[in-house]
C-alpha cells in the first residue's frame, strides 16, 4: 500500500515535472533555429539576393519540431494524470470497509487509467522523437544552406 501511495505521489510530481523536463532544450535550438532562418531570410530580402527554399524548409521543421515538442508535453501531463488516478483507484479499492463488488470496480477502473496512461506515454514518447528529429533535420538543413550559400 506504501508503494502505491509512493507512486501516487511521484505521478503527482510528474504531471508538473513534465512542463519543465529536458524538452525545453528543444523548444530553445528550434526557437533559435526559426530566428536564424528568420535574420537570414531578412539579410537576403536587403540585399536582393535569391532566398533559396532551404532556408524556408529548415525554419518549417524547426517550427514543426517546436508544435511537436508542445503536443509532447501535452500527452506526457496525460498520460501522468492517468496514472496517478490509477494510483487512486488502487488505493481506494484497498479500504477493507467497502463491499467487494465495489473494490473491484475501483480495481478495474484502475485497470482502465493504466491502459490510458501507457497509450498517452507511448505517443509522447513517439513525439518526443519526432520533434527531436525535426530538430536535428533543421540544424542540418540549416548548416547545409550556409555551407552551399556562402
């Protein structure tokens, strides 16, 4: 029962835990990438030089990488939300004072919020790749353009 309590408590920390986790370095290289495509598309503009469509395509991944990265975040706090209501439900259906037909429904609602919790991480974990890899895709786009460009 401890264990549960424990883990209550840990998803509980999660949920607000995954709006701050690593992910903002993500958010930060393709926030900086949009900026660079952004100055050097503007540097072009002035001196009517072609804007070649590379730089377009790096600052559109680097944008999809950042719109990613937020679905990420958003999955993660579900799927930390599920479980801690699983951790609930478990805990009550331990209370000996109530009847056993309902501690099994609490035993399979807590059944239900897992199934929940792991399908919100599996596609948070898929996200996370995704805008990962788009961030990556746009620093070499982007390191391709400068080094073709200039």
């Amino acid at each position: 029962m401890e264990k549960i309590i424990e883990r209550k408590k840990q998803s509980w920390d999660g949920m607000f835990y995954s709006i701050q986790r690593i992910d903002l370095l993500i958010v930060s290289f393709c926030g900086a990438g949009i900026y660079v495509c952004l100055e050097t598309i503007k540097f072009l503009n002035e001196k009517k030089m072609p804007c070649d469509y590379l730089i377009k395509i790096a600052g559109g991944i680097f944008l999809l990488g950042i719109i990613l990265n937020f679905l990420s975040q958003h999955f993660g706090f579900k799927s930390n939300q599920q479980d801690y209501l699983m951790c609930e439900s478990l805990i009550d259906a331990n209370n000996k004072n109530l009847k056993k037909c309902k501690r099994k429904l609490l035993k399979e609602e807590a059944n239900q919020y897992d199934i929940c919790s792991e399908k919100y991480s599996k596609l948070t974990n898929i996200l996370n790749y995704f805008s990962m890899g788009a961030m990556f895709l746009g620093l070499i786009l982007l390191l391709i353009y400068f080094s073709i460009t200039f």
